[in-house]
C-alpha cells in the first residue's frame, strides 16, 4: 500500500491535526495488513425530494477525500458509508399530500439522488443503509442506553438523559445553558431536561411505526446514525463528515448515545465538516428566488463536471458561492483541459502537486491552481490522469466538451434592439418572432427589467440557428 502523509483538520480539536493521519487498523499490529480497513461514515440525505445544490456539497467534499484515502491505501482497504434517513416527518407529510406511499416515494427518491450525485462524478460509497432497515438495532442500542442510566421511557417516548453524558457539548463548544437559549428545544412534561432529546416516539395509525417494548413507534433521527454506524464500521473508526449546520444538535447527539452505549470504543476519531453554500452571494432560500436543485441545473445544460469544477474551486472549510459566471468559466476551463487530456495515450499517475494539495486538508482550490500549472506546460499525461483524480473525468471526456459551442450574441444583439424598438412601437412582432426561434432552438429566453439573458438547454442545436442567419 502507498504511503502519503495526509492532514486533516479535525472538529473535535478545532484544529488541524499536528500528526498525518493513520487510521486505527494501521495502529493495530494485530490486525493482518489485507484486513486493515479506513472507516468513514458520512450524514447522507432525508429522501423526500429532489437534492438542492447544498445537499451536494458534502456529497462531492467527501468524495475528494474517499478518492484521496483510496489512492493512498487502496481501494480494497477503505470503507465508506453514507446512509438514507428514509423514515423521517417530511416524508409522513409528503406522502399524505400526494396519496403515494412512503415506500414509493424513497424508492423514487433515493434514485433520484443517487442518479444526481452520479452526474457530480461522485463515486458510491460502499455502504448506503437505509434507516428503515436497521430499526432492530436502533431498538437494541435504546434498550441499551436505558439500562445503563443514560435514557428513560416517558408516555411512549425514550428520551436521553443529556446530564448522564459529562462530555455534551465538547464538539460544538457549547454548554448546555447556552443551548438551551439558543436553541428551539421542545417543550414537553416528560422530559426530565429540556435538553434531553428523542430516542423513540410513538406512531399514529396513518404513520410507519414498529413494534417496540415502549408501544408501536418510530426512531428519532439521531439515533438512526449512531446504530447503522456501529452495525457498519464498528464502535471506534476513522472520520465523519457532514455539514456544519449538523454539528448540533445532530453529532452532538450521535457522539453523546454511541459513547455511552459503547464506552469501550471512541465512536469517530476524526471529525470533518464542510461550510455551507450560497448563489449569488445570498443565502439560498424559495423566498428569493434562488433555490434550484441539482437535476435543475443539469436540466438547464449546465453539466455535472462543471457544478463539481466550481465546488471544488472553493476551499470545503469556506462559504461556497455559486454563480452563473463561475459556472460559465468552469465550462470554458475544463473545455480547454479536455481538449489537452484527449491526447495523452498512456496512464499515468495524478501529479504529486495535485496530490500533495489534496492530502493538505482537501485544498481543491490549490489542486485547481496545480492543474492550471499543468495546462500551461503542455504535461497531457499528468493533467489528464489528475482530473481523473479529483473526479473531472472518467475514462475519457464527456460527450458535451466535444459538442460545438455557438455565441449568442449575434442572437442577443438582435433581440436586445428589436425590444427596445417594440417598447416604442408597442409591436412587439419581431421581438416573438426572435423569441420563438430561439425557442425551437432549444435556447431559454430569460427577459427582465435588468435585461435579456440566453441560457441554452439540454436539447439545443445550434445548426437550427444558423440556418436562421
């Protein structure tokens, strides 16, 4: 196995770790060196929609390092698990308004967003449990946790007792005085602490429930990530990841139950979280506008390689801004590296700069940086096998880097004068008539107050438009 100090920083610390990580198998001479395994659990989606762009964000981060550890160890020596919460309020409430059911819907889902995350050039991990189906061990970890003292069973509810876990709040940084004022607790008679959070919840007859020994029900979301972690990758492993915004209460959470169900194990050793994600400098929000989803884009044209180009083009530590002109410059770059790595005809192993910026806490913006440095000498076998490397390419380019690209703004020109002449006229023929071609063309018309953008489609044919000229 390859050897290559990598660096991460790690959430529990607050700090990037002074030592290169080693993983836990590595430190166990018992272990026989085909057998060491890295560990990595991941928090995965609530499947009962599409996945907006920020749901992505961890996706492709996380796919950065799986790719990073299995170029340093092997392929055969990582295990990755990232898990589908398909039992979830969301989903009650989705399949109440549609009249499907709740199977149904995550099947759809779940494809849904595998089917997304491919098109991000993201690798599947090698376990992805559903919630649904580890309810049995969900169950067993609770009744664990009750008979050491650590929860308590309230009118249906398992609550757990978040005073019986000295260390609460040692990765947020909180104490518990200050989460109970900054956070929305719910109020309820049965718990003993207003901190105290939800292990097992009863189950109305138009809800999914199981059998319990606390009464037909359904588990509380952090449990569900605490038990498949544990069935997965054991009661000690190497990193887990998220967002920030999962920091608290949810890994809080997870830390709290599987130490106190396993206290003979140490749960994750490294922790790793990724800032969240804005457009257009905004947070992305229905309300202004800018909420769109993965499969929007891609529906748009705008390529999978592209979105994970401009995610990766910011550091996973720092607030990503997504933006039109990123995405168009993006396309251009990666146009231009395509044409270059076509040529190379060997395989080569991706450029140790590249690399090296990689194993430096997930640095893709230097990583970027180091692949431009290769564009510009000419190294085709090095740049070809680096984007290969940080999930740009496959095997070979994809189909719409070879397609022909058209400038609009012949089109855009002309649509432009023939509105600001309709607004005096008040005829508005020529103006449709552009519109409508454009149309045919596969090419989006966008008109508003601040002006007229083009935004070709997944079905546009530029030969219809020059035919036009």
């Amino acid at each position: 196995m390859t050897k290559h100090p990598i660096k991460l920083r790690n959430s529990k610390t607050k700090s990037k770790e002074p030592e290169p990580f080693v993983p836990l198998d590595w430190l166990d001479d018992k272990i026989p060196a085909v057998q060491k395994k890295v560990r990595m659990y991941v928090c995965g989606p609530t499947v009962y929609d599409r996945a907006h762009l920020g749901n992505a964000r961890p996706v492709v981060v996380f796919d950065v390092l799986y790719r990073l550890l299995r170029h340093v160890y092997g392929a055969d020596h990582v295990t990755y698990a990232r898990n589908f919460t398909d039992v979830d309020d969301k989903i009650n409430a989705r399949a109440a308004e549609s009249g499907r059911s709740i199977g149904e819907i995550t099947a759809e889902t779940t494809q849904w967003f595998l089917d997304d995350m491919g098109a991000l050039g993201a690798l599947e991990p090698n376990f992805m449990p559903r919630a649904t189906q580890y309810i049995p061990q969900m169950v067993a970890m609770i009744e664990d946790l009750i008979a050491k003292g650590h929860a308590y069973a309230a009118e249906g509810h398992v609550l757990f007792a978040v005073d019986s876990y000295t260390k609460y709040g040692a990765l947020s940084g909180r104490t518990v005085d200050d989460m109970i004022a900054g956070a929305r607790v719910e109020v309820a008679p049965y718990k003993r602490n207003p901190m105290d959070f939800v292990l097992w919840k009863p189950s109305t007859e138009d809800q999914p429930g199981w059998d319990s020994p606390w009464g037909r029900g359904r588990p509380g979301w952090h449990i569900e990530c605490s038990a498949m972690a544990y069935e997965l990758l054991g009661e000690s492993f190497d990193i887990h990841g998220g967002g920030n915004d999962l920091m608290f209460p949810h890994h809080e959470n997870e830390i709290a139950q599987s130490c106190c169900a396993h206290p003979e194990g140490g749960f994750a050793q490294v922790w790793m979280h990724n800032e969240m994600l804005q457009v257009e400098g905004k947070k992305m929000s229905k309300s202004l506008g800018n909420f769109f989803t993965v499969h929007d884009l891609l529906e748009q044209g705008v390529p999978g390689e592209v979105i994970r180009f401009v995610f990766l083009s910011t550091h996973y530590r720092k607030p990503m801004d997504w933006t039109a002109k990123k995405a168009e410059e993006a396309e251009a770059t990666l146009r231009k590296w395509y044409k270059q790595a076509d040529r190379a005809l060997d395989n080569s192993p991706p450029y140790i700069g590249v690399v090296n910026a990689i194993a430096d806490d997930l640095n893709t913006s230097q990583a970027i940086s180091e692949i431009h440095q290769l564009s510009h000498a000419d190294d085709v076998p090095s740049l070809r096998a680096s984007l290969k490397f940080l999930g740009l390419m496959g095997d070979t380019s994809p189909a719409w880097a070879a397609a022909p690209t058209t400038d609009l703004s012949y089109w855009l020109d002309g649509l432009s004068t023939a509105r600001k002449t309709s607004m005096e006229t008040k005829d508005f023929t020529e103006v449709d008539k552009l519109k409508a071609a454009l149309s045919d063309a596969g090419v989006e018309v966008r008109m508003s107050k601040d002006g007229i953008e083009l935004v070709p489609g997944p079905n546009f044919d530029p030969a219809k438009l020059e035919a036009l000229k």
